[in-house]
C-alpha cells in the first residue's frame, strides 16, 4: 500500500474513532518518516483522545521542531499541557498560537480557563474579554465571563440551547442547596451535551436529593465518558460499597487511586470498607496511606489506632489515639477507648501503661475517663465513680447488645436456667438495655427496671417488657425505695462495685439474686485494670448472713470471656 493510502486509511479509521487500528497505521508511516510533523501530530491527538496527556505532549513537541510555524500544533500542546497541570507551559503554547494566528478566538478561551483554574481571576477575565473582541457573539467566552462576573442574569439569557451557561446556572443552585432548581438546569444541559462534567454533578444532586439509583447511573455514565473523572469514579466506590456490592466497590476504588494517589476520600472509604469486611492488614495499609495525606486529621489517626488496637499494637495504638484525641478532645467516646486500650496494654506492660496513664492524667487531670483509670490502677477510691459510670454506659449503649454477643455473655440465660419461673413484682437493678425483661417477661410477672443511663434505658424502652422504668443510681434508687418486690435481680451489675454491704442490707428481706467476678485468693474484694471488681465468695456470704439472709444458694460458672479467656464467677440466690 502506498504512503498516501495508508495515510488516508489511517486518517479514515481514526475519524470513525478506530484509534488503535489507527495509530498502528501512523506508527507504520513514521518508521520511514520520523520527521513527519502531521503524523507526529496526529499521534499526539490519538494519546491525547485516550487521556494519554504526557505521551501527547511528547508526539506535539517532536512535531513541533520539525514545523514550528504550524499554531494548531502549539494549540493541541496547549490542550494536553493543561490537562496534566502543566499550567504555566500551557499558557506559553497559547501565547504561541496567538503569535501565528492572532484571531484565534480558541486560544483566549483555552488561556482564561487555565487562569481561571488556577484562581487568577482577572487574568481568566482579560482573556475571555480578549476572545469576545474577536467575536463578540462566542458563546463559550461569554458564558466564562457572565460565571466569573456573578452575572445570573446573563447567564439565563443565554441558557437557551447552551450547555455551559445551564451547567454554571445549576453547579450555582447546587452549592446553594437548591437541588431541585440545580435538577432542571443540569437536566437540560444533559439532554443538549454528553459530558463527564455535567452528568457527574447531576448525579451529585440526585444523590442529594436521596435518589442513590439514580444518582449511580449518572456517576457510570461520566466515568464511560471520562475514565479518569475520580470524582464520579470515587462516588461510583461508595455508592456500590453502601449496595454490599463490595468486589465492584473495590475495582473503582483501585481506579481512583491509579489515577490519583492522594484521593484522600478513596483511601478512607476503601479502608472503612476493607475494615467492613474483615480485611484487617489491608485497611491498615489504607488507613496508612491517608494518614500520610492528611497527618492532621483526628478521625484518620483514630481510625488507624483502632486497626492497629484489633492486632495487639497497643503501644502504636495509643500514640495514635492520644494524637487524634489531642487534636479534638470533644470525642468522649475516643478518651473511654484509650481508657480501654491501657487497660489491654496494662496486661502486656503494666509499668509502662501506668506512665502512660500518668502522663494523660497530669495533661488533663479533670478529665473523667483517666481520673477514674488513674484511680483504679493506683488502687485509690474515685469520688466521681457514678460520673463515670453514667458517662460509660451512655456512651456505650448503641453497642452494648453486641459486644455481649461477641463476649458470650452467659449471665442472664444462667439465671433464668437456675431460678425460672420468676414471676411476681421483679426488680432488674442496671437493667441496661433490658435483656433480663426480654427474656422473662411474661403475663405472671411486672418488671422494674432501674439504671444510670439514660441512653440504656431509651434502648429498654423500645422492647416494651417493663412496666416501669427509672434513671437513677441504684444505691440512691434502694435507699429510697418505697415500693415491694417479690425479686431483686441485678445481673453483672455488683462487678462495679468494691464494698457490697450497704447494697445489699437495703435489699434485705427480698429474694436477691446476682452475679459477682470471684477470686478466692483477696481477703473482700479487688478492682481490675478494668475498674471492674472481683469478689471473694466467702466475703458474699458473710454479707448475706449479716443482712438477715438464712437461705444462700449459688453456682459457680463461666460468666463471659475477656481477651478470648473465660471469666467465672458465681450466681448467688438469697432468701
């Protein structure tokens, strides 16, 4: 085939979009014309085409210094120079362009939107005020121009049948919560054009408007358009992993971070995914990763401190957390988690938790959380205990059932195998978020449920199994009781307690039924790293019979497991 065939041929396949087919044919007429400037060009329009921005700019320089009076090629430079940040380098080649062909309205335009993508205002309007002298009817200038003014007016005169102008009008109505105006703007401009643009801030706006099926259509529809638009790639990942479609979620994660290694956004979301689905090693690396973009982002930091809490690195696990908490000391529940992960360091290296602890408690020494662990792991009695207890077990309440799930908590079904039926007025002393009442409401019985937390007893409230339920202290709850019960039952509830004397005089001569941690080994009783207490037996039963109590049953049994150990303890009846 002769030159001119294969160049006509190349030219036909690339108009029709054949790319590959096409480039193969330039790359077959460069071997014997490397100097060939239309081919070079041609090239760099092909790589250019394919998002291929860099390789372009390659081919259009090459083209360039065999034909450096050829503007279209300074003005394809320009075009993929702009594309890969390459600002300034841009803005020359469009300099260029306009030193060979004055007139070129284009080259204004590909001029102001480069300063106006670097916020040069004035420079971005002085270029689109140059393109309208040219041709003070260039839409696409005006457009620019009427945005960068504020000038709503104009651009709704000229929204008719011009895309740009209906974008901006609905980008405006979107930053200004007016979805459903920025809905019928960025419509219209979608029904006019097929661009990545439009239809990913229209999907933006569905997905603002609650319409997620929606809204993913038109996030797949701008990344077929533009494979690299991140921000419909990303929305994509997020959308799919909300659908539990998480190998698809995966796949555009990947995409995101290939074209944008910084995507802070995609790093996060990925490792919240990868956490979601037990990937444990690998949301690590994620959470890593978008720690190194962004180190001063408490939730970041956080999130990081929790993986690595879950794999035993405690000591990087509170580094971490102490730096996220430092940060934003808002966060109650991120200080009850340091608490809670000292405490698990506290077994591996006592010492060094306790400096740990000595050090945050000398930083911020009216802060409940370490003034009661600081308390516990010196041994001291803390005079805001109930403080800390309420503040506990409010904040722990949305996830109180399933941490018993996952502890194999056995109490309350241990109760009911040793004591059922119970039936008549019952007390459930900290009855949490009522599972004692779930499991032994029944028409022969009324149940009382009192507990410090009022967010347990919302979550109580919810099962509709008790007939009364009361916020407040227990001790303060006993000591003013006025009312009979046939039971008092308080399951895992007097492991918070050390003395239980005064308890349980009050609860005298009700039938009592509870469960206590034990150590045979301590003379009464002992707090844990925990701030949890164990009780000797012995010590139980002489209390009982001190209050008057003749009749003193009790089993002793696993209660739940800590760090994969099993707790034992014993169920007590007393009558």
């Amino acid at each position: 085939m002769s030159y001119q065939l294969m160049f006509q041929k190349a030219i036909e396949l690339h108009q029709n979009g054949a790319l590959n087919e096409a480039e193969q044919i330039y790359r077959q007429i460069l071997e014997t014309a490397p100097q060939n400037a239309d081919i070079l060009n041609l090239l760099g329009l092909i790589a250019q085409a394919k998002g291929l921005h860099y390789e372009a700019s390659n081919y259009f320089y090459k083209a360039i210094e065999n034909a450096p009076k050829h503007f279209p090629i300074y003005f394809n430079l320009a075009v993929s120079l702009g594309a890969v940040g390459r600002y300034i380098e841009a803005i020359e080649a469009y300099h260029k362009v306009l030193e060979l062909k004055n007139d070129c309205k284009e080259a204004y335009l590909g001029m102001g939107n480069l300063y106006w993508a670097q916020n040069k205002i004035d420079d971005a309007k002085l270029a689109f005020q140059n393109a309208l002298k040219i041709d003070n009817s260039y839409l696409e200038a005006k457009t620019n121009l009427a945005e960068l003014n504020n000038d709503t007016e104009t651009l709704n005169k000229i929204c008719q049948n011009n895309p740009q102008a209906l974008y901006y009008l609905g980008r405006r109505a979107f930053n200004e919560n007016y979805y459903d105006k920025a809905y019928n703007y960025l419509q219209k401009a979608d029904n006019l054009i097929s661009d990545s643009e439009i239809k990913t801030i229209l999907g933006e706006t569905l997905l603002a408007q609650k319409k997620r099926v929606e809204a993913l259509q038109r996030f797949y529809q701008a990344a077929q358009i533009d494979e690299h638009n991140t921000t419909a790639l990303v929305n994509i990942a997020d959308l799919e992993a909300q659908n539990r479609n998480f190998k698809e979620a995966e796949k555009y994660y990947h995409k995101v971070i290939e074209n944008d290694s910084r995507n802070l956004r995609a790093h996060t979301n990925y490792a919240n995914m990868l956490c979601q689905n037990k990937r444990t090693l690998e949301a690590l690396e994620e959470y890593r990763n978008a720690v190194i973009i962004s180190p001063q982002s408490p939730e970041l930091s956080y999130n990081l401190a929790l993986i690595l809490k879950t794999l035993e690195e405690y000591e990087q696990a509170l580094d971490l957390m102490f730096n996220a908490f430092y940060l934003d000391t808002s966060h109650i529940d991120w200080s009850l988690n340091i608490a809670e992960t000292l405490v698990m360091f506290y077994e591996k290296a006592p010492e060094k938790a306790k400096k740990i602890c000595e050090n945050w408690y000398q930083k911020m020494p009216d802060n409940i959380v370490v003034k009661h662990l600081w308390s516990v792991l010196n041994q001291q009695t803390n005079e805001d205990e109930n403080k800390y207890n309420r503040l506990l077990f409010d904040n722990f309440a949305e996830t109180y059932e399933k941490t018993l799930q996952n502890i194999n908590y056995a109490v309350i079904d241990k109760i009911i195998e040793l004591y059922a039926p119970l039936n008549g007025k019952i007390l459930d002393l900290g009855c949490g978020t009522g599972l004692l009442g779930a499991k032994i409401k029944s028409p022969e019985n009324e149940i009382t449920g009192v507990d410090i937390s009022e967010n347990m007893l919302k979550i109580a409230a919810e099962k509709n199994t008790y007939n009364k339920l009361i916020n407040q202290d227990i001790c303060e709850y006993l000591q003013s009781r006025n009312q009979y019960f046939d039971c008092i039952i308080a399951a895992d509830v007097f492991c918070y307690f050390g003395s239980l004397a005064h308890i349980i005089q009050k609860t005298f001569p009700t039938r009592l039924i509870f469960s206590i941690e034990s150590n045979e080994n301590i003379e009464q009783f002992s707090v844990q790293a925990n701030g949890r207490y164990k009780h000797n037996p012995k010590y139980i039963k002489n209390i009982l019979q001190t209050a008057g109590f003749t009749e003193i049953n009790s089993s002793y049994t696993v209660l739940r497991k800590e760090n994969d150990k099993e707790v034992y303890g014993y169920i007590f009846e007393a009558k």
